[in-house]
C-alpha cells in the first residue's frame, strides 16, 4: 500500500489524481492533500476524502475532526516530505510547486510530476536534489509521459531525437491579426483537453509548448537542437522518440489525464485505468504539421532560452505567468502575452543561478518588467 499525498488537489490534474487513487484502493492511500486560495471545494474534498493531513494556504474558518489541518507554506513543504508519504502527486500550477518539489525530492520522494514551471525554473537545482537523495521524477505531463514511455524502448544513445507533439490549440488556423482580440473565454476553449485555466491559455499561445520543450530538455536531458515540435491537432499521439535506425515509437491513447498521472503513480506495473479504451477506427485522420516558428514566436523564445541557459528560461516562465494574470484581467491583450515575455527577455542581464534566491529574483525581475511593459503600452 502506497501512502499518496495530492498537491494542488482542487485542481484540474489534482482531482484526476484523486480518481486514480479511488480506483485503487488495494494499491493507494490517500495521506494528504493540499490547495490554495479557493476554500469552500477544499473543505468538500477534506469531508468527502478524509485525507490523515490537509495543508491550506491560510487557516480555514471551519473546523473539521479527523483531519489534521494545516496551513501555510512550511506546512506544504512538511507534508511533501513527510515521512509516512511515498507518493506525491505535483499538481500545484506555477513557479509555487519548486518548494515543495525540492523538498520531496530531497525527502527520497517518488514525485509524480503534472507541474512544468517547477523543472523549467529549478534546473540543476532539481538535479542536485535527485543525485543527493532517493528521491525519483515521473512525468504526468501526458507529452513527457509519453516520451518517458518511448524512451523505455531503447538506450539513450540511440535517440535521434524527441518529437514532442502539440495540438497548436484552439487558433492553430487562425492568421495572426485575428488573434489580436481574442478574449480570456475564447482562449480557454481548448480543443481536445480539458485543463486549469492557465495551462488553458498556455496552450492557445503555444506558451505551453515552450515550456515542454525545456521541461523534456531537464527531465530527459537532451539539448534543444535534439528536441522537435510538430503539430498534430487530434491530440492522440502524445508524442514520439526516432532512433537513429529509422525507427520511431509513439505513445497513443484517448485524451485522459488519469493515465499518465495513474503510470507515474504505478510505473513500472501498469494497471487497469478509468480511461476510455482506444478506438482508433473511430478517430478521423491523424495529422502532423511542422509549426512555423515565425508564425509562434513562443516556441522560438523557448528554444533560445534553453540555449542560453541561466535564468533566461527562469524569465520566459516568469514573464508569462505575471502576463497570463494581466490577460486574464483584462490588462493585457492576446499577442501582448508573447511581446512582453520578448520584452521581459531582452531587458534581463542573464547570469547563472546558484540557488533557490537567484532563480526567486529572476522571477521577480521577469514580473516586474512585464507590469513595466503592461504600463507603457496602456501609457500610449
Ligand atoms: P489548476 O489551476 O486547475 O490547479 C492548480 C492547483 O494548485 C489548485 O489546487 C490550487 O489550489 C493549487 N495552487 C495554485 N497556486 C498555488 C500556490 N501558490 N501554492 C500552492 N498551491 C497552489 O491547474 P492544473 O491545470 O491542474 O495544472 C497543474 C499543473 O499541472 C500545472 O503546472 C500545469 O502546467 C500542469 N499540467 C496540467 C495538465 C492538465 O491537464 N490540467 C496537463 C499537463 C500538465
Ligand atoms: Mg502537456
């Protein structure tokens, strides 16, 4: 029996991850969960769940008996490191989740990661953590779980190259000018996967994609130039490994985030899972397109980050989290996201990051040169 303990269980791959653990009763138990701001689904979870502990970001104005509850953020990075946990499901969106992912790391935790912010800030950080301790990283990411998959079928040097695929999100087809507009609901229509509100728009800037290029760079630790893009809208091969034969394995499945979550969870066994079966004579088409980098400049920035190193990817993540803030309200417009990571980008003296307090500033700096960007634009 493995004791699980859920970061960011209100959210979108936290819930999922409950599902998992539910499935499994013979396999998992629930120790913890933990959430930010929002009280009321928290309490529901805490009274439907009874989680041992439950870590909230303030003291909650209700009692509850039976659960030890806790708040504040020494809480969280004790409950990833607590000692009766053996699972921690990182589900906790942003730069919030290093902390605690250092901590379970450091602690001899299996990690099963969802959050990309955290690998794409902590670099070597992270694998500081993971060479000192027990600790292991399993990707929930459904395109780095799928890569982890492919790359169990062959050594590591005999990889070409990782293809990582991306549905180009909901205006893949549309021409730039039109983007212009385009408001928080539109952008939050995501064709082929239900998610959390910022990865949503994520993946309408193609953002997101950027971010899993360097996510797949540290988990897998291969360079930029080994990592390739392609769009295929269908979202049904998550992503896919060519060998140096010729030949290439991809990972197919239905969209459904409890499958990779359920792997990291019980790799190397897999399980019966609560995803749909896939039925490939019921899909239309498969399609793959290169993307046009000139056409989405944030897959271009992302490259050129992790080529730079340093605190650059630290302020691509930066810049967009303060920007996806201001979008969503109604600060910011659409394209203005990827100008003001741009502008965030080249106003940033890069330098290496030592330790937790350089990447925290870097990620200060990116923020406050994207409300500088935000004030000069509304200024004109
Ligand atoms: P979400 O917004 O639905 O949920 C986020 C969770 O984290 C909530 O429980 C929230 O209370 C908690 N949280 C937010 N800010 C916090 C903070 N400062 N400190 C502590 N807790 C905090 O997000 P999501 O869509 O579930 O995504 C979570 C992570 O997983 C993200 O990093 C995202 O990129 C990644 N991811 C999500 C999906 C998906 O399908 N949703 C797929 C792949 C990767
Ligand atoms: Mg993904």
């Amino acid at each position: 029996m493995k004791h699980v303990a859920i970061l960011g269980s209100t959210g979108s791959i936290g819930r999922q991850a409950l599902d998992v653990v539910r499935t499994h009763p013979d396999l998992f138990s629930l120790y913890g969960i933990s959430a930010h701001s929002s009280e009321a689904p928290f309490l529901a979870q805490i009274e439907a769940e009874r989680p041992k502990v439950a870590v909230f970001s303030r003291p909650l104005s209700t009692d509850v008996s039976g659960t030890d509850v806790r708040w504040g953020d020494q809480a969280l990075y004790d409950l990833a490191a607590d000692p009766q946990v053996d699972v921690v499901v990182l589900a906790i969106s942003g730069i919030a989740a290093l902390t605690p992912l250092l901590s379970a790391l450091k602690a001899g935790k299996r990690v099963a990661i969802a959050n990309k912010e955290s690998l794409v800030c902590g670099g070597d950080l992270v694998k500081k953590a993971l060479e000192v301790g027990e600790g292991e990283l399993l990707p929930v990411d459904s395109e780095q779980s799928a890569l982890f998959q492919c790359l169990e079928n062959g050594r590591r040097d005999e990889v070409e190259k990782l293809i990582l695929t991306a549905s180009g999100g909901p205006f893949f087809r549309r021409p730039r000018e039109e983007l212009k507009n385009i408001t928080p609901e539109q952008a939050l229509k995501h064709p082929t996967w239900s998610m959390g509100r910022k990865i949503s728009l994520d993946s309408a800037t193609l953002m997101n994609k950027g971010l899993e290029v360097m996510e797949a760079s540290r988990l897998f630790d291969f360079p930029g130039e080994q990592i390739e893009v392609l769009i295929h809208p269908q979202s049904v091969v998550h992503s896919m490994v060519a060998y140096r034969d010729g030949t290439v394995m991809a990972n197919l499945s239905t969209a459904d985030m409890r499958l990779p979550i359920q792997y990291a969870m019980t790799w190397p066994r897999r399980m019966p899972s609560p995803a749909a079966p896939l039925k490939l004579w019921e899909r239309p088409e498969l399609t793959f397109f290169k993307p046009d980098m000139a056409r989405f400049p944030a897959l271009q920035m992302a490259y050129d980050c992790l080529k730079a190193g340093g605190g650059c990817p630290v302020v691509y993540n930066g810049a967009n989290e303060r920007a996806a803030e201001l979008f969503f309200a109604g600060a910011l417009g659409f394209l203005e996201i990827e100008e003001s990571v741009s502008f965030a980008l080249d106003r940033f003296r890069n330098r290496p990051m030592r330790d937790l307090e350089d990447i925290l500033a870097a990620d200060g700096e990116a923020r406050r040169l994207v409300d500088e960007f935000q004030k000069t634009r509304r200024s004109k």
